[in-house]
C-alpha cells in the first residue's frame, strides 16, 4: 500500500501539520532548530574569519544555490492557472471516460499557456507558437490535453523533433535569437523540410502574435481515439474555443510590449483572474469514422501538419473550461507541473500519428532529468486526485513511506489484493487496433502534400491579415543572411500565393519567381453536405 507523503512521520509539537509549509512563530534551520539571527554568520571575533561550523550559514547558503532546475527544453517560458472542467454529458456516447462523457461532472484542472522557443525570462510578446497544456485531476486518473494555440505542427515524425528545434532556437554561437544564424538556421529548415510550410503560415499569421492567453483557440493538434461503453471507437481531434473571441496583436504592439512589459501576457492572465474576471473556453470535437484507412476525404488524420476543415466537420462542444484561480507559488506549481500526451484514461487511445508516438516517450524521458528523477510524480501539482496504487517503490526523493512487504502482484505475502481491474472495474483496457507491415524506416505517400492547406489557410484570410502575414515573412526573411535559403522561402510562396510571393520578393529586393501555385481545397460550406457520414455527439 503507498501511504501519502503529506505530514508522514511527522511527529512534533504540532503533529499533522506539513512540515514543509513553511510556517510557524520563529524562522528556523531546515532541521527544525529555531534561530536567533539569519544575517549574521558565525565569526572568530567580530572581525575574524568565517567558521566552517557555522551550519546556519553552510545550510542557507547551500540551498540558494541549488534553487534552479533546469527549464524545459521547449515551452520553457510559461504562466498558469487553476480552474474546472464541466462535462456537458454530450460526449457520453463517443466515450467512456468520465472527464468528458459525465454530465456536469466538475474536474479540476490546471492549465500551463507558453511560448516555445524563449527561454524562461524571455519576452511574452515574442512571435512564436503559444502552449496550451490542460491537466485534468479527473477521478479516473490524470489525462494531459498537451496542445497548442495552433492546430498543426511543422513535423510529421517526431524523430525530427530535436532538428526543427536545433534550427529554431538562438544560435549555439552567439545565443542570440536575432542573429543572422539563427533567422538562417530556422528558414533553412522549415524551407528544406517544407512539410513545415502549413505551420509557418500560421506562426506568420497573427495568431503568431496572440493579444492574450484569453483570447487564443487551443487544439490538440493530433488524432485521439476515443472508446465508449460498448467498446465502439471513433476518432476525435479536439479543440478549445476562448469565449472572449480570437485577438492578437499588431507586429508594432508586439515589440512595444517586448520592451515595454516583457510579462505583457502572464500579467495579463493574473491580473484577469485576481479581478473575478475567469477565462473561459469551450471543449469541442470533430468527429471522425475509424477506419482502417484513418482519412477523411483525402486528408490523412495521422497527418500532424493537415486539419480538417470545421466547414467539413463541424466542432461539437463537449464541456466548458473556466480558470479561477492564479498559482500560491510560480516554481512549486507552474515550474514544477509535468505534462505529457501519455497521460490518458480509459476512453482516451491514442493512434498511429507519428509524431504522438514520439511524444509520448519524450515528456515523460526529459522530466526525469528536469525534475530530478522518476518521483517527479509526487510533487503536488502532479499528484493525481485518484488513489494510487503503483507498487512504484524507492528511487530518489521518494516522499511517501509505502507498507507492505510485497511490491508486486499477485503476491501471497500481503494478502494478494488488490487486484488488477478489468474493463468492468474501470481498468485501462485497450480497445485492439489491427496493426500490420513491414519495418521500415520510410514515409508515406500521403504525407507528401505539403502546400495545399497552407494555400488555404492564407486564402481563408481577410485582406488585412493577408497583409499582416506578407509583412512578417518579408520582416523575417529580411533577418536571414544567406540569399539562398531567402530565394528558396520565395519558391515554396509561389506555391501558395502569387500575390503574397510577389510583395515578399519585393519587400526583400529579390525577384519574385514564377508562380507554381497548387491547388487547394476550397471549404466552403456546401462540402459540409457532400461528405460523408457526420456523429452527433448526443
Ligand atoms: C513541452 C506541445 C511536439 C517534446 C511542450 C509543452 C506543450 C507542448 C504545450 C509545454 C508543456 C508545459 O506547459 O509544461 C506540443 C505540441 C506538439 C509538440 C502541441 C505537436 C503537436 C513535441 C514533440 C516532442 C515534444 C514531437 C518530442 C519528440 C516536448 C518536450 C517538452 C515539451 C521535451 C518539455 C516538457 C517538460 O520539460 O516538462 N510541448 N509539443 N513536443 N514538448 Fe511538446
């Protein structure tokens, strides 16, 4: 049995309390001695050296220095909030799990918004992808909704994931995101891999330059399976829709905020919430058949840089997020809190993205280095609100103080319960998915379209933002150095937009090459009605 860390062994004065809050009528060492003074050490005379004895200063000093953690590869500028999810009920009939199938069934969440590329004191403001990352504490166990305020990424395969961010972030010689290697590096690969092109376009859009956390849509970007009582499956990709409407800013706003409140968005959030004023979204799915092929219409669902357009597959909502409460402490809460797509609960499956595959190894591979080894899961902002039972034992910073001299099951020892729990019990039981193929290490064919949705993405636009996107490659390409990969982004927008390729050309003084445009789907409302089967959530 594992026993809470909470209060466990604890035995002073004033039994029951955490030990670790942090309160009481005198400053004390962290052993619990009360002291007389924290500003002076211990000296051979008042002018005499420093004395080693001096455990005071040894153990203040020693924890000072071992305050930081190391930030997060990506996503290392962040702000959060804690909130309540409420289930409609309406997606009772797509799945099993009680966070979402539940009517009016209220789960806590806590919610992580961030940048990707910035460090942790980096600039709010800065044009960038934004995290949305929801954990829900429901009472079937802990389920991470790790998205982005965008819904495509610049990679189909995960294996890619360490390049596009190599590329991406400051430069390894002068750690400058504004170096001209670092404009060169990032458009050499999204130029080279141009699978990336649908993301960039947005990321050059403004919704690369959010107004405010309140104010961003939210997608999980890949493909999720979801499973109901009677074992039928579907396929869902899920969307948050801000209440307050999607705003952004003006490039100019941008970088005024840069300079003028470089916390431009976390204060924004935190000072909402202290106000009364809670934001809120609204969960939404677009349903789709499962199928052995995974498409709809043409589009490949297993494709992380494709959508499907809400003109074909309308969002149906499923519940409401409301964040009503900041963080008590930045670094216990918002620093310390661990997402990871592998955190699902019965109901939820994942498919075979590629890049969900690679993530799934990947959050839970770098937090182990990030948060000190494999109790990062201990931590209270991690702790699931359902019991657990894991017959983890041991490892470093263990907290709780587990009973029993049988850590595996079935055993005889303790008594040989509990037991594992089957579907009818709750149990995470997978619905079988038929797998088959050779081993190889190769793409596919319909991952090969790589310009198509970018195309309509810029075309769905008003003119005005048309503008904003023409200005932002031509600002961007105009910080790369190499005329090469310049003249290269101006051959992947030909392929989207005659018009937008010119005015970029233009603005970089390069001549504009001839147009190549492809042809791209046109989701208009009248394909709602030529496609095929729609599921009604309710
Ligand atoms: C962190 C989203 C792709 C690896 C994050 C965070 C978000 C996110 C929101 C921040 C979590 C937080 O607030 O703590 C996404 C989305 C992706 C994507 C939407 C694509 C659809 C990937 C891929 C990999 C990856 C392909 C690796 C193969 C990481 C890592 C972190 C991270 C290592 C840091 C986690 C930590 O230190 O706790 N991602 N990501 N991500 N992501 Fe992703």
């Amino acid at each position: 049995k594992t026993v809470s860390a909470t209060g466990v062994g604890y035995t002073g004065p004033e039994e029951g309390r955490d030990p670790r809050a942090q309160a009481g009528e005198f400053v004390t060492s962290p052993m619990g001695v009360r002291l007389p003074d924290t500003d002076h050490s211990l000296k051979a005379g008042r002018r005499g050296p420093t004395l080693l004895e001096d455990f005071h200063l040894r153990e203040k000093i020693n924890a000072f220095d071992h305050e930081r953690i190391p930030e997060r590869v990506v996503h290392a500028r962040g702000a959060a909030a804690h909130g309540v999810f409420t289930a409609y009920g309406t997606a009772g009939n797509i799945t099993r799990a009680a966070v979402l199938a539940e009517k009016d069934l209220q789960t806590p969440v806590f919610v992580r918004f961030s940048t990707v590329l910035g460090s942790r004191g980096s600039a709010d403001t800065a044009r960038d992808t934004r995290g949305f990352a929801v954990k829900f504490y429901s009472k079937e166990g802990n389920w991470d909704l790790v998205g982005n305020n965008m819904p495509v990424f610049f990679i189909q395969d995960a294996i890619k994931f360490p390049d596009i961010i190599h590329a991406g972030k400051p430069s390894p010689s002068r750690e400058i995101p504004q170096a001209q290697s670092a404009h060169d590096s990032f458009w050499d690969f999204v130029t080279l891999h141009t699978e990336a092109t649908h993301h960039t376009i947005w990321n050059m859009s403004d919704r690369g330059i959010p107004r405010s956390f309140r104010m961003m849509e939210g997608f999980g970007v890949h493909t999720f399976r979801l499973v109901n009582e009677a074992r039928d499956t579907v396929l869902v990709q899920f969307k948050w829709t801000p209440k307050l409407g999607v705003h952004s800013l003006t490039w100019e706003e941008a970088q005024l905020a840069m300079g003028a409140d470089p916390d431009f968005h976390r204060r924004d959030l935190a000072d909402a919430i202290e106000a009364g004023a809670f934001p809120e979204w609204e969960l939404g799915v677009q349903v789709f058949p499962d199928n052995d092929e995974q498409m709809y219409e043409g589009i490949d669902l297993l494709d992380p840089t494709k959508i499907v357009p809400e003109e074909m597959v309308p969002v149906q909502p499923i519940g409401k997020l409301v964040l009503n409460a900041n963080p008590t402490n930045y670094f216990a809460e918002t620093e310390q809190v661990a997402f990871n797509t592998g955190h699902v609960v019965p109901g939820i499956e994942f498919t075979n993205d590629p890049l969900l595959q690679g993530r799934n190894f990947s959050y839970l591979d770098t937090q182990l280095t990030r948060l000190g080894g494999p109790n990062w899961r201990q931590i209270p902002i991690n702790r699931p609100h359902a019991p657990v039972n894991d017959n983890h034992r041991d490892g470093f910073m263990q907290q709780g103080i587990p009973e029993g001299d049988a850590p595996y099951l079935p055993n005889w020892v303790d008594g040989g319960e509990p037991v594992p729990a089957d579907w009818e019990h709750g149990g995470y039981v997978n619905v079988p998915r038929h797998v088959e193929g050779d081993v190889v290490r190769e793409s596919q064919s319909s991952f090969e379209d790589h310009f198509s949705q970018a195309a309509m993405f810029y075309a769905s636009l008003s003119h005005p933002e048309q503008v904003h996107v023409t200005e932002a490659y031509a600002f961007e390409l105009g910080k790369v150095y190499e005329k090469e990969i310049k003249e290269r982004a101006l051959t992947v927008l030909a392929k989207i937009d005659t018009e937008l390729c010119r005015a970029v050309a233009a603005g970089l003084g390069l001549p504009a090459p001839e147009p190549d445009l492809v042809d791209h789907l046109d989701p208009s409302p009248a394909l709602a009605q030529v496609t095929g089967e729609t599921y009604p959530v309710d």
